[in-house]
C-alpha cells in the first residue's frame, strides 16, 4: 500500500482496483491504474493485467 498513502492525505490517488481479466479468467489488482471517461461521460478506471499485461476495464471508480 506505499504508493497509495497519499490517498489518506486527500490526495487524488486511486486506490488498489480489483477488475476481472479475460485472460487470467479471474479478478486481478490492476496495475497501473488510471481515471478515465467513458464515452457517454461516466467514469472508469484504465489499467493493465501484472500478470498478463492485458488491458483491463473497470466502470465506476467510487
Ligand atoms: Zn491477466
């Protein structure tokens, strides 16, 4: 949880994300993750697999 402390500071960091890789079949801690939009405008996170480097997608960030 190092890279995250800054959560508790008020920072805007994103937390650890749990999202499903279709590769790995099974829930994963996103690396790397990033905010983004989608495009009807709600929010999402953007990250990769560590295991398998395949993208992955998460809708809602809260
Ligand atoms: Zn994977």
């Amino acid at each position: 949880m190092l890279f995250y402390t800054g959560a508790a500071m008020g920072v805007s960091v994103i937390p650890m994300v749990e999202a499903y890789c279709m590769k790995c079949k099974g829930k994963t801690e996103m690396k790397d993750p990033k905010p983004t939009k989608m495009a009807n405008g709600r929010d999402a996170i953007k990250g990769v697999c560590p295991k398998c480097g395949t993208g992955m997608f998460k809708i809602g960030t809260k």
